[in-house]
C-alpha cells in the first residue's frame, strides 16, 4: 500500500484530482470508480476546474458509483444520483449514459443488484476506483461483518452510518433505512483503488486499516491482500502511522 501525505484537506484534493486526470490522460476510455460523502468534494471541485482550464475530456471515460440509497427518487436532494451531478457530472463533459449508479428505486432490487455486478463486468471491470472509509471501517456501505466475498447487494445501513449521514438530512429519521452497495469482492476486483482519508475523525480508521489484519469486522482491512492501493491522507487522519 502507498501512503501519500497532505498537509490539509485542500492539498489532498489536488493530490487526489491530480492523480485521477493523469489516469484519464493515460487512459482516456478508463471504467472510473465514484465515491460520495464528504471526503471527495474538494476532488470533484478540481477535476471541474481543471476541466474548465484544461479541457480534460470525459467523452469516452465511464463511472460506476458505489452505491446508492434504496428509496430516494433520484431527483431526491439526497440521493447519490443527484450529489454525482450536482458535485461532477453536470460540469463535465460526460454523456449520462456513461454514468453509472444503483437504481435504489427499482421495483425489484435484488434484480437490479446483479445488473449492477454483470454491468460492471460487461464494461471491462474498473479501471480505479475513488474509496472513502467509514469510522466503523465500512467501504462503500459494506458495514461490519459483510463477508468478503459479498457482490453487489441491498444493506442494512449500521445506525453508526445513518446517524454520521444524518448531517445531510433534516433529522435521522429521513435517513434511508437500506441502500444497494457494491460488494467487497466487486471492489476488490477494480485494477487499482484510490483511497482518501481526511480529518482526525478517520485516524483510528486509518490505524486499525494498516494494523494489516484482514478481518470481516472491520471492512476496509480487505484492502490489505490488493495489490495496488494507493492511500491519499492529510496530516490528521494519517496523525497515528507512520508515513
Ligand atoms: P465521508 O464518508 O467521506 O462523508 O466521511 C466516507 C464513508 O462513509 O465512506
């Protein structure tokens, strides 16, 4: 695992964007893989900037988000959908077509979850994929104790989780219940995997990811056995390793 330090989330971001588009340069029809939550804002932020000076082309990239809640519209201020395009997809020039992010209001989720797997291996499989972490160690929404071996599917969300998500809604009890998410093993199949951390919230994250014991109780120690992980951290979250 590489471990590349920050001295501030702003200096992650550029970090982070930076690395994205140089992939996207190398690799312009790459299968990207999307995260959303707080920690990859400023990211997106950059890659729209950079798209704005630069003229960085999405036209032929394809993305595959993590995961989505079950039962937000997708026009639902608070569905992934909407935060993609609100936060990247509307300020870049990526048709939607080629964006790609779980139905949480499909008729029959447990159909759409394979969809979703057989999608993704249809399309070439990710290329790199963008991770966050939660404090509970989850990756994507796979919450403790999902097995690893775990493709696509609906999830019961931690009350950790829904609680920490809260902040997005006007009380936790709007917080969705469920989502569909990708498995471990489906994120664990992506050829390479950015992960970004920030803030001394996610320093006892960080610690126990890189304690490298792989273990179902805490998610993101699956990582461990991934041949190309690549850490991006500011100073607080990386507060308690060594770089
Ligand atoms: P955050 O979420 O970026 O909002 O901290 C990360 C996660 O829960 O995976």
């Amino acid at each position: 695992m590489r471990i590349i330090e920050a001295n501030n989330y702003q200096e992650m971001s550029n970090l982070a964007a930076e690395y994205i588009i140089k992939k996207i340069h190398h690799t312009p029809q790459m299968n990207l893989g999307l995260a959303t939550g707080s920690t990859p804002l400023g990211t997106y932020s950059e890659m729209i900037e950079d798209y704005e000076e630069n003229r960085t082309s999405y036209a032929h990239v394809r993305t595959f988000n993590l995961d989505e809640y079950v039962g937000l519209e997708i026009n639902h201020p608070n569905s992934y959908k909407y935060f993609m395009k609100e936060n990247l997809f509307d300020h870049i020039n990526i048709a939607e077509e080629h964006t790609h992010i779980p139905n949480g209001t499909a008729s029959n989720i447990e159909k759409e979850c394979q969809a979703y797997e057989d999608l993704i291996e249809n399309q070439g499989g990710i290329d790199l994929q963008i991770l966050g972490i939660g404090n509970n160690g989850h990756i994507g929404f796979n919450e403790p104790r999902t097995p690893f071996e775990s493709k696509t599917h609906k999830v019961k969300l931690a009350e950790s989780t829904r609680m920490a998500n809260a902040r997005f809604f006007n009380s936790i009890q709007e917080v969705p219940t469920h989502a569909i998410t990708m498995g471990i093993s489906t994120i664990l199949k992506s050829k390479e995997i950015l992960l970004l951390v920030s803030g001394e919230g996610k320093s006892e994250a960080v610690k126990q990811l890189l304690n490298g014991q792989k273990n179902e109780n805490f998610p993101a120690s699956v990582l461990n056995i991934h041949q190309n992980v690549t850490i991006i951290g500011d100073k607080k979250a990386l507060a308690g390793i060594k770089v």
